[in-house]
C-alpha cells in the first residue's frame, strides 16, 4: 500500500512528513526488529535532517537497532562532520538521542564489505537491455544488508542521466552495490545515451535495477524480512511531495511529481548556456550534472560553459583513469572497444555523458561531437586540454552579464544540477 502526499501547488510542513511517516511505519512488525534505512549522500538535496530525527523518534526506542548506510556509489566517504552535517545532528547528541543507531559508508571498492546475491544472467539481460548489453551480472550488494531484519530505502527522486530518474531501488544499485553492476549499469546508460535517458521512467537501466532487487531477500519478504521504500520530490530545497511504499510505486509517484516539478520545456535551443553547478558538488565528475541538465536544451553547434570556479578536480575518485581516457562520444568507444575493454563501464558511460552525442569516424579517427563542453573552473588548462573538453578562465566570465538573455540564445542556470532542461525543438 502506498502512503504519501504530494502536490505541485503545494509544499509539505515538518508536521505533514512526520504524519506519512508515523502512519508508514508506527506498526508492531518494527518492535524488537533490527533496521537498515539507506541514505543518499551530500550530492543530493533533500530533508535528511527531518527524515533521520522523525524516523529516530519513531522507532529508536522500538527496535533493536536502527543503522544507516550512505549509499554512495563509488563516491568518496563522508567524512564524521559531513555525516553530522547531512543528518542534522553532531555524533553526541546522536548517541545520547539515539543509543541504537549507527551510521556507515558504503565502500564499493572493498570485496570484504560485499556479498552476492545471484546473479542476472546474460540472457535475462539480454532482454532487459534491449539486445545492447549481453553479460552476466552479478548481483553484488554491501553485506550489511544481511544483518538486517527491515530496510528502508530512502532519497528524493530527480531527472538522472544513468537511470531517467533517480532514487527508489537505485539506492541499491549502484547506491550500496558492488563494481560489477555499477559498471554494466553504467555502461548500459551509456550506450542509450543520456539525452534519450533522462527524465525517462522507464528505461532499460532502471529495469535492470529493478530486477536486480527481488534478488535481495528482503524484498520478496524471505525470513519475515521486509523493505520499505520513502521516495521524496522537491523543487529545490521545497519538498512537494514524499511517498512510502514498495520500491516500485514509491518510485513511480515521487518520479511522476518531479516530472512536473524538475524538468523545464523551452520552445527553442540555445546556443550557449552557463551553467553553474550547486555548491554541493566538490569535483566535475559530480558537477556535470550540470552539462546532463542542460544538454537537452542546446542546439547543435552549440556550448555548454560549466561555470564552477570552487572545482579544482576532475574526480577525487577516479581522475587518474578519466585522465587516460578523457572525454568522448558514444561511438568514439563503440567503434574501438578492444582499445578499452580494460576501462570500467562506469567510467566510458561518465565520459560520454559529459560529452554528449556525436559521431566518430573509424576510417579517419574523426570524433565530431554535437555541442562543445567548455570548463570555467579551477581545473588547469592544460589538463581540460587533455582530457579533451574546452577551457575558459573563469575570471573572464560574469554570470551576472549572461541574466535575462534569453531571447539573444542565452541561457543562465544557477544551482544547476537537478532541474532538467529540454527545448521542445530538440525532441531526439
């Protein structure tokens, strides 16, 4: 049963979120039970303060454990004072408020904090991709989650470009998963390509994540365990809506709300858009977000200027491999795969994000994107140089001067990241 509320006109008060939840979860199946809520990290907006007091308050004194995990992908580790930060509450009073509770990362990169479910064969994955992706994939998850009677999967739902929108069961894969499925999942993006992906519900991504749920056994209630997903919509920080549910209808009402509240349709294409990333965002390959955004919205021959003077690194994570590869099209990898078949799906996908659509010639090693990528950062010249993206001092530009043009093909986004925009005549 879905409970929620949510509306477009309309924001919800602390009151309200604290009334869904109370009505989700103030049930006997919680006493004594022990509980994993899975978190978004500091990359996405949402009222984790709110939701960590109000599930604290609902079922610390009533469970045997209420834990949480930051799925973070293959991001970095928060470190204690981000963790203090994104729940709203230092470590002290944590521990004297909350005396069952404990807060982990999630470390991706570590095979002892893993376990694997099952595994997707190639041929089921065959049929959920479509035919363009062919592997086994295993179903690698964080081992924790095996120590747990009850998870609640928790994180706002916004236009993604891997998965056509995030949050739900995305949570797991790639939130808490392992590299293997990051990487096919990845990949699988990749090779759909984000302008035909984001602020799409159904895509082959998120049927492949999907499937890859009902492998953990929390979700087909095994052993009396059980998985709660609380789904949220915002525009901006204002939460419009949450829903809790099953995986699936959570995700699907909090998405049908963000369509309407986080994507913006234009009549025409820009030429130049400066988009400037939140704050939030600590390297590009979290701010380019802020090109996935807006690509939809620029018309051929076009550029998009990611305006972020505070980034000085292209990923804190995975910039030595982004630095060998650099950033390419789509067919700029298809066409050489045995040149990159070492490089992880994750990284080729990122690269072809970044860069957008656009066509390579084999015969005459010809890449010809659609729009150019130019970086206004603290990221050197010679390094955007060589990872193939465009450069310009970012001392040169004043956002200021670039507001209310766009009747010149100007366009200006502030706090770019999680707002999708796409120009009617750019339909693909």
């Amino acid at each position: 049963m879905l409970i929620g509320q949510g509306e477009v006109t309309q924001t919800l008060a602390p009151g309200a979120v604290r009334g869904v939840l109370a009505e989700a979860f103030d049930r006997p199946i919680f006493v004594g039970r022990r509980v994993l809520v899975i978190l978004p990290d500091s990359t996405r907006t949402a009222p984790i303060p709110l939701i960590f007091a109000a599930l604290g308050d609902l079922l610390g004194e009533r469970v045997a454990a209420l834990d949480y995990l930051i799925a973070l992908g293959t991001h970095q580790p928060m470190s204690p004072e981000a963790i203090d930060h994104l729940v709203g509450m230092p470590a002290e009073t944590r521990a004297t408020r909350y005396p069952r509770s404990q807060i982990f990362n999630h470390a991706w990169d570590n095979p002892a904090a893993l376990t694997t479910l099952g595994i997707i064969d190639r041929h089921e994955a065959g049929q959920l991709t479509g035919g363009l992706l062919s592997d086994d994939v295993p179903v690698t998850l964080n081992k924790l989650v095996l120590d747990y009677d009850h998870i609640i999967l928790c994180g706002p739902v916004f236009p993604h470009e891997v998965a056509g929108f995030s949050g739900g069961a995305k949570y797991l894969f790639p939130g808490i998963a392992g590299p293997d499925i990051i990487n096919f999942t990845h990949w699988l993006g990749g090779l759909v390509t984000s302008m035909h992906t984001i602020g799409v519900k159904d895509t082959p991504v998120r049927r492949v994540i999907h499937r890859a749920a009902e492998f953990l056994p929390h979700a087909r209630g095994e052993g009396g365990r059980g998985l709660d997903c609380i789904t949220m919509a915002l525009e901006g920080e204002a939460l419009h809506g949450i829903f809790v549910g099953n995986y699936v209808e959570a995700f699907q009402a909090a998405a049908d709300l963000s369509e309407q509240l986080n994507i913006i349709i234009v009549p025409q294409a820009f030429r130049s858009v400066l988009s400037m990333p939140a704050e939030r965002y600590d390297d590009l390959w979290t701010a380019a977000k802020a090109m996935y955004k807006t690509e939809p919205a620029i018309a051929d021959g076009g550029e998009v200027i990611i305006y972020a003077p505070q980034i000085s690194e292209v990923s804190y994570t995975h910039g030595a491999l982004i630095d060998r590869v650099g950033y390419h099209v789509r067919d700029y990898f298809t066409k050489q795969m045995d040149r990159f078949r070492d490089v992880p799906g994750s990284i080729l996908a990122h690269s072809t994000h970044v860069k957008g659509l656009g066509t390579y010639d084999a015969a005459t090693a010809i890449e010809t994107p659609r729009i150019q990528v130019t970086l206004a950062t603290s990221i050197p010249e010679a390094r955007c140089r060589q990872i193939n993206l465009g450069y310009l001092d970012y001392h040169t530009i004043s956002p200021e001067e670039w507001a209310d043009r766009e009747d010149e093909g100007l366009l200006l986004v502030r706090h770019a990241g999680e707002v999708l925009y796409r120009a009617r005549d750019q339909q693909r």
